[in-house]
C-alpha cells in the first residue's frame, strides 16, 4: 500500500536504467558509495535488499593486504548476493598497489576501484588518498601498473582537489563596487558557493570551501587593513578546554605558525581561523586580524578585546 507521501517524494527514474563500468552491467544508477566504518558486509546486504544498483566495499589498505593483516581480509569478505560489487583499494606504491591487485584478482569483487579521494590525516600522512591529487604523474604510473596487472575494469575515486581553500571570488568585483560605495555587503556565506571553471563557464562543485578561509580571502582581494573574526569564545587561547588554559591577547603570526604545529586549535574550529590570519597578514607589517566574540546584544568590537594577530 502506498500513503500520498510516499507518492509525492517519488523520484522521476531514468526510463533507461542499466549502465556499464567497462565489462560489467549495472541494472540501476543507485550507487552505494564507498564509506569507511559504514558499508560492511551486513549494510551492504541492506543496501542490496533495499535496490542499490552498485554496491561499493569500504576502502583497503594494499599494503595492509600485502603484509596479510587478518583484519583487512575481514573486509575483503563478499557474499554472493552483492554483485555487482567494487572494491576498493587505497595506496601510493605502483608497485605494489599492482602486485596486490593481481593477487586478489580472484575474490569474487567486479570492479576495482582505487582511492585518490580520502581527507583523512592518517592517510594523507602517508602520501596515500587525497594527496595524489597532487602528482599527476604518480596517478598515472599507479592507474598504469594496475591496469596492466589486472583484467576486471579498473575505476579511481577522485575528490575536486587536496585543499579546500578557496583561490579566487567569482563576484569580486561587484563586491568591491559596493564596498566602495560604503555599503555593508554580506558575501562567502559558509564559504560560499563552490565553483569551478569548466570550458567557458562555471560548474557548480559538491564540495565544501572553509568559510574562514573563504573570508581571508576576501580580506586579501579587498586590500583590507584589518580582518575581524567573530566566534563564541572571547579570545584565542592555549590548552583551551583544560585547567591551564590561557587566553591571548596578542600573538604574532610566527608564535601562531608555533602554536599551530604543536596542536593548540581545534581542527575545523580555531585552526582554520588561525591559518586564515596567518595567510591574510603573510608578510605584511600593516595588516592585522582580531580574533573575537561575536556579542549578540550588538556591542562594538571596542580596542583591548579579543586577540590581536599581527607580524
Ligand atoms: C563515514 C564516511 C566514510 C567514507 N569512506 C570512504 C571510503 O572509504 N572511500 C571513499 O572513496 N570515500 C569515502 N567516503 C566518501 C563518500 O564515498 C562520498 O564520496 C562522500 O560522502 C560524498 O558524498 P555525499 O555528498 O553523498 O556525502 C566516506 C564518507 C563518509 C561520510
């Protein structure tokens, strides 16, 4: 029996459904991305019971594979039910990414996939994931090496680039109109709308732009003097969150570089505030950044508040 919502959030499905990833037919366009922690075995079974066209593994380590850590075949397990199937491999060896590809040709995935798209700090440590992006040349030997050692198709996951700052603002100039006309503009929010230049025009990008980065460098094309970042907490401080935590209120941009490097701010909270003052000021001894409360009662941002950043 279906209820009119069920009606009304019904997707309009493609008449022609199936597509083909090299040999391999795909009997829809619902594909369950690879998600590390989530898309199990059992969650995969789910997915499948539920119509996922393509079922995708959580990624693998080759060289977890290589060393055969008991705990990376658990992974590899696949039951007969998912087909079509991806797996995926992360790495940065050619070498090596081809000799465990050609070894695990035989388990029953359909598809190999590798991973050039991973943001996370443990693996972009090790040069593997995202970072790739970055060496166009390695991307090629490794996507080379693999598909020279092995006869499934062979796919890459990529991201739209290693860093998420922004590098440029579409609509600079009318803000820089505006401001100069005295007017107060309201841009970037939340970072703004990412985009990127393809061919002649602008294609929207499902990515995600840093909005303290994107409001550094909106300070640095306006040539501003000074850059004010608003947040919840007073000042910026050292062990914040811990018995000792100390508040600044000053730090020049080589004691936040400092800072930076021993941890002190939070990961997608101070720390990106922090790089946007250190990117903004640069080698500027007349630019400044302050770092404060945003006061909801609407109280000026008075001298001798918050933290000052200079050279
Ligand atoms: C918890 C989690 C784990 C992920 N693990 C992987 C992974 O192992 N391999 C991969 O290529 N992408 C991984 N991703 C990225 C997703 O496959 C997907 O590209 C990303 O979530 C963007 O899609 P969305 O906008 O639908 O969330 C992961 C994402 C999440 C949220």
């Amino acid at each position: 029996m279906s209820s009119n919502l069920d009606s009304k959030l019904r997707y309009e499905l493609p008449k022609e459904m199936k597509w083909k990833i090299g040999n391999v037919e795909i009997p829809n366009r619902f594909v369950l991305a690879p998600m590390a922690g989530v898309t199990d075995l059992a969650f995969r079974r789910l997915c499948k019971e539920q119509g996922a066209g393509l079922l995708c593994m959580e990624m693998i380590s080759a060289k977890a594979i290589s060393y055969k850590n008991k705990n990376t075949r658990a992974l590899m397990e696949i039951d007969p039910v998912e087909h079509p199937i991806s797996m995926q491999l992360f790495g940065s060896e050619p070498e090596l990414m081809a000799e465990v590809a050609k070894e695990i040709e035989e388990e029953p995935f359909d598809i190999l996939d590798i991973n050039m798209g991973c943001p996370v700090p443990k693996v972009v440590n090790n040069g593997e994931g995202s970072p790739l992006l970055k060496n166009p040349e390695l991307i090629v030997k490794i996507v080379k090496s693999i598909s020279s050692a092995i006869q499934k198709p062979l796919t890459v996951k990529v991201r739209i680039g290693f860093e998420n700052e922004p590098v440029d603002i579409v609509e600079m100039d009318a803000i820089r109109a505006l401001t100069d006309a005295d007017q107060i503009v309201v841009a970037c929010g939340g970072g703004g709308i990412p985009v990127l230049s393809q061919d002649n025009h602008l294609k929207g990008a499902s990515a995600v732009i840093e909005k303290d980065l994107a409001a550094g460098k909106l300070a640095e094309l306006l040539e501003a003097d000074m850059l004010v970042i608003l947040t919840s907490v007073d000042n910026v401080c050292l062990d914040y969150g811990t018995e000792n935590e100390r508040p600044l209120s000053s730090m020049t941009v080589a004691e936040a570089k400092k800072y930076m490097e021993q941890g002190q701010f939070g990961e997608g909270d101070m720390q990106p505030k922090i790089q946007a003052a250190i990117d903004f000021i640069g080698d500027s001894a007349i630019r400044s950044v302050l770092i404060t409360k945003l006061h909801v009662d609407g109280s000026q941002v008075t001298p001798g508040m918050g933290t000052m950043i200079t050279k």
